[in-house]
C-alpha cells in the first residue's frame, strides 16, 4: 500500500549544496514524510534531484519512511546497468523501491535487466514512463506483452486522453499508476488563478485548486498515486491535504471537467 498523493523531483529538486537551496527541499521532504508521504519520483534525468533527495533522506533518517522511485534513461545492456548504479548510489540505498524505464528509452534491453535487478533484490517493483499522448499506442504494447508492477503517465484534467486506452488497460493488468504532471507541469494553474473554487467541491472535502485538481486524478479506479512536484512547503501542505477525506464520483468527475472547460 501506497499513500495517493507523492512527490516529483523534476526541475524543483535540481539545486546545489548551498543551505540556502536546500534548506526550502529539506522543509518539503520532512513534512511529506510527516504528513504520511511516502512515494518520491526522481530520474538519473533531473540534473541533481537524485543526489539532492538521497543527501536530505540520509540527514533526515528518512530512507525507511520512503518509497523511493527512480529511472533508467540510456540505450545499452552495460550503459543502463552503469546509470542504475549510480542512481542507488547517489539516493543512497542499496536497493530501490522502484525503476522505471525512462521515456520508453531502450525498453525491452533494460526490462530484462530491470527483471534481473528485481529478483536479486536490488528493486521491488520495475515499470515504465512516458508523459506524452503520441506514446500511448508503445506504452499499451508493453502493457500487453511485458511484465510489469507499475506504469507512469500524465494525466490531468488538462491532459485526459490517458483514461482511453491506457489507464483501463493497467487496471486490467493488475498494473499500478503512477500519475505523472498533475498540474499539467503548473500550466492548470494559470487557467485557474483568480477562479474562484466551485461552492460544490465541498461535497467531496476540496478546499483548493491543487486539490480539486488531484482529487479528479486519484478518483479515477486504475490510479495508485499522483506524483506532484514542488520545493515549497505551503504548496506541498496543500497537495498533501488532497490525498485526505471523500472522492468526487464519476459524475462529480464529470462537472469538474465541464467546469475546467468553462474557464
Ligand atoms: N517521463 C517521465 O517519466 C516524467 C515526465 C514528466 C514528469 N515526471 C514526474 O512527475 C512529476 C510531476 O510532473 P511535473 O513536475 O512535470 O509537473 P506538475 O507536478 O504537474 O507541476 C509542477 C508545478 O506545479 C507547481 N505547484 C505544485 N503544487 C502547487 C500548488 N499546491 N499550488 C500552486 N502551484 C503548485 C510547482 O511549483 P512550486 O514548486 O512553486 O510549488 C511546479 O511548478 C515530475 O516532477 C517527475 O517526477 C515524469
């Protein structure tokens, strides 16, 4: 079991070894964990985040509380084998909760080696990444023909096109999701500011945008958790809260999507 609402580490984790940078991410990371967060998303990918979170993981003990993913993202047997290493090194563990393979990058080469890794015990669960639409018909194939504990994909109330193929075909699988750019990469919440929240969210414990946003993901039946980034902690409260109290049903879901459409 996993909590609904994680943590991206994309661009928001990239930062050096001043106080000063890290001071804000360290804020985040300790009251994730204090608020039950437990799923941290990184990449050999984001510049730094990898090393960032594995040096506040360690300063703060944090390392049993999380559950931590990352990704391979190179082509080549040795090459990706090379990558992973470095990733546990640098998040400071010697086994992974989960690796995906990055963007599809060399899919089925590291797949098998993911398996390998898998039954060693050096990762507990092994998936696949994509964040755009143009890779559906791939990430469906690998749904089909591959073994795999866990997919990532975006899907948003700004990016829906997830809950045609994809997201029935995970659930069938037996497939968790992990929901990738939530807020559209925070181009939602262009669309929303100055909008004030439907009087109705209430029916279903909303109190922001952020949350009206991640309650629509995490409502969906095939979605395990939305993986949101921030380095602010007012807005990492605020996320945390959506993961918290009752769910719109499918015709809420349905009024929240009119609603976005009308704005
Ligand atoms: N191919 C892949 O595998 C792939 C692709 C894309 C993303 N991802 C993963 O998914 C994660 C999430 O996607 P994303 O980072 O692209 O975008 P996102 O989570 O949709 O949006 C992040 C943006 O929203 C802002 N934000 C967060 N919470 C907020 C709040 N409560 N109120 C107002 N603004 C808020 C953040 O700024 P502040 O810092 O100011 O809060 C940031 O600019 C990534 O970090 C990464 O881990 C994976």
């Amino acid at each position: 079991m996993i909590p609904v609402i994680g943590l991206g580490s994309w661009q928001v984790f990239d930062v050096g070894a001043s106080a000063a940078e890290r001071q804000p991410l360290e804020e985040v990371i300790s009251r994730f964990v204090t608020l039950g967060g437990r799923v941290v998303d990184s990449s050999p990918m984001y510049g730094r985040a990898e090393q960032v979170i594995g040096d506040l993981a360690a300063k703060l003990s944090l390392h049993s509380a999380l559950f931590l993913a990352t990704k391979v993202w190179t082509t080549g047997k040795d090459e990706g084998i090379a990558s992973m290493e470095k990733s546990l090194s640098r998040l400071q563990t010697r086994r992974i909760d989960l690796i995906q393979v990055h963007n599809l990058v060399d899919a089925r080469t590291h797949l098998a080696t993911l398996r390998d890794w898998k039954e060693q015990g050096r990762a507990r669960y092994i998936g696949i990444t994509h964040y755009n639409s143009s890779a559906y018909p791939e990430v469906a194939r690998l749904l089909r023909t591959e073994k795999i504990d866990f997919v990532q994909i975006n899907y948003s109330l700004g990016e829906r096109e997830a809950a045609k193929e994809v997201l029935p075909l995970a659930q069938d699988r037996g497939v968790a999701v992990l929901v990738n750019r939530p807020f559209g990469g925070g181009d939602l919440f262009a669309r929303v500011r100055q909008k004030p929240l439907p009087d109705w969210a209430g029916e279903f414990d909303c109190h922001s945008w952020a949350q009206f946003l991640l309650k629509w993901i995490i409502a969906h039946p095939a979605a395990t958790c939305a993986i949101p980034a921030t380095g602010n902690v007012r807005h990492l409260e605020d996320n945390m809260q959506g993961g918290i109290g009752r769910l719109p049903d499918a015709t809420l879901r349905q009024r929240m999507v009119e609603a976005i459409a009308q704005l």
